[in-house]
C-alpha cells in the first residue's frame, strides 16, 4: 500500500474502537494504510501523584495497551492493510491535528472515553472536525449506516467557496464504494420575497428552484467528467439546509459536507449545519476543509 495514510484517533472507549473497524475498511476500499494514534500527557504527570499502595496501571502502560489492542483488532479485521500504531506525549486535540498535516483523512470515534453520557459529540470529535486542513469523518450511525448497507452516500450541495473539495470527496468515496452518489441542495424563498398571491408566490419559489439546481450543475459538472462511472442522483429541497439534510442520514452510509478554512483563523470554523449532522446523523459524517 502506498500514499498517505488514513489517520485515526484511539482512547480505548467503545466509540473509537467503532471507528477503527470503519476505518480499517475504509482503508481497503482506498488502498492507503492505516495509522493509529493514542495522545495522552502521561509524560507530563507521570509521578507526579505519589502511587503508593495502589495497583492501577501507569497512564504510560495503559496507553500502550490501548493501542496495542486497537492495532491487533485493525489487523485482524482485514489483514491485507498495513496497520502502524503510535503513543503521543500530546493532548488528543493537538496530536490529532498535527497528524493531519500528512494523513489520507482523520477519523474520531463520536465520543471519548470520559466523556459526559449525556454528550452528543465528544470534544475532540468537534475540535478535529472544526480545525483539521484535510478530511474529518466522525464516525456515527447505526449498524446498517456503518455496515454500509443503505449503499449510498449523501452529498450536501453548498456554496461553491465551499464545496468544491467536498464533491471531489464524495465522488470518490461513491466510486471506491459502487454506490450511488445522492446529491442535495437545500433552497429556501427569502419571506420579503413571498407574494399574497399563490400564483405569484410559485413563480418565486420555481426560480428559487431553479437556482439551486443551476448551482448543482455547476457544482457537478467537472467531477462527473472525472468520474463518469458514478452514479449520481440530484435532488433539490425547500427548507434549512441542516433539516433537509438530516433527514436523509438515516439512509445514507456517509455525509459529506464542505467546510471553508480561513489561515490564521482562531476557534471553530464550522456553520450550523455541520454542527447539526456532527450531533445529531444517522451516519458517519465527513467534514471537508475548503481553503481559502
């Protein structure tokens, strides 16, 4: 296997090891490696607290424990990908990043071991997701969604400053996968713009839908060129966006949504419908960095 690999995030926790084992097929559909990292700042506090007496294992040694089981669980799931597993003397956030700088993609599990129940999303998932200058997936969903059952794959059509990468993302997960690329825009009549008149109120809505599907056309037209063998149904619905495409999770096996990077820019770059998909589909999701 050649190329870049694709990198991912490992706590021991039940969430990241759903995500090794979508990983790991992700990995053998794309023909790249496959990297784990387990970050912790062991070195930092080792010994720090005096352990007297006490028979709880050395945050070094669980580390490597947790990776060392990680790593044997990739292996034996497909054996034909090459696994490569690393301890970080790094907090989570920081380690996952840096390994973005050289990696296929990232993949965080949607929760971290200790983190709250009640939390939708952990907060290195959305850290990652908000930050990384290459592919996030956080892997969620249920079982027929990380199985790939639904054999299709959602696309979220947004701004063109937005959304060029997040085609390119999704027409090559659809091709690795053989599976139908659903692509959707959201449009929605501004309420200044609506008339009294039902007449006069269809005619701004039908242009308002016309826009839309001219802005998938635009959107798609050089990666079905590229890619010619992917199927690609379009569709354009009225509403948030964030609501339309929520919606649909609950029958795709992954969403793909585009997110524009600003260099130098501090804080979370994501919009309300990435935050929305990241806490609430029914699918893993893939967040795409667009740079400026």
């Amino acid at each position: 296997m050649t190329g870049l690999p694709l990198v991912v995030g490992v706590d021991g926790s039940d969430s990241s090891l759903t995500a090794v084992d979508w990983a790991v097929d992700e990995a053998a559909r794309h023909g790249v490696p496959l990297r784990l990292v387990y970050a912790s700042l062991w070195e930092r506090y080792e010994g720090v607290v005096p352990s007297h007496g006490s028979d709880r294992p050395s945050e070094k040694v669980l580390a490597d424990n947790i990776i060392g089981v990680a790593t044997e669980r990739a292996r034996r799931r497909v054996a034909d990908v090459g696994v490569t597993g690393e301890v970080r003397a790094d907090d989570a956030v920081s380690a996952l990043l840096r390994e973005g700088d050289n990696a296929f993609a990232l993949v965080t599990g949607s929760r971290g071991r200790g983190e709250l129940k009640g939390l939708l999303l952990g907060s290195v998932g959305l850290a990652v997701a908000a930050r990384a200058y290459c592919p996030v997936v956080v892997v969620r969903g249920d079982k027929a969604a990380l199985t790939g059952s639904h054999e299709r794959i959602l696309l979220g059509a947004g701004a063109p400053d937005t959304s060029g990468e997040a085609v390119r993302f999704a027409f090559r997960e659809a091709q690795a996968r053989t599976c139908t690329l659903d692509v959707v825009r959201a449009w929605r009549c501004p309420a200044h713009e609506s008339a009294d008149h039902p007449l006069l109120t269809a005619g701004v809505d039908r242009e308002h839908e016309q826009r839309a599907s001219a802005l998938l056309d635009d959107l798609l037209r050089e990666a079905t060129v590229e890619r010619p063998g992917v199927r690609v149904r379009r569709a354009t619905a009225e509403g948030p966006a964030r609501i339309v495409l929520l919606r649909r999770t609950a029958a795709a096996d992954l969403a793909v949504i585009g997110a524009r990077r600003r260099r130098g820019h501090l804080g979370l770059q994501l919009g309300r419908v990435a935050h929305t998909l990241l806490h609430h589909a029914d699918c893993p999701v893939a967040v795409v960095p667009q740079r400026d």
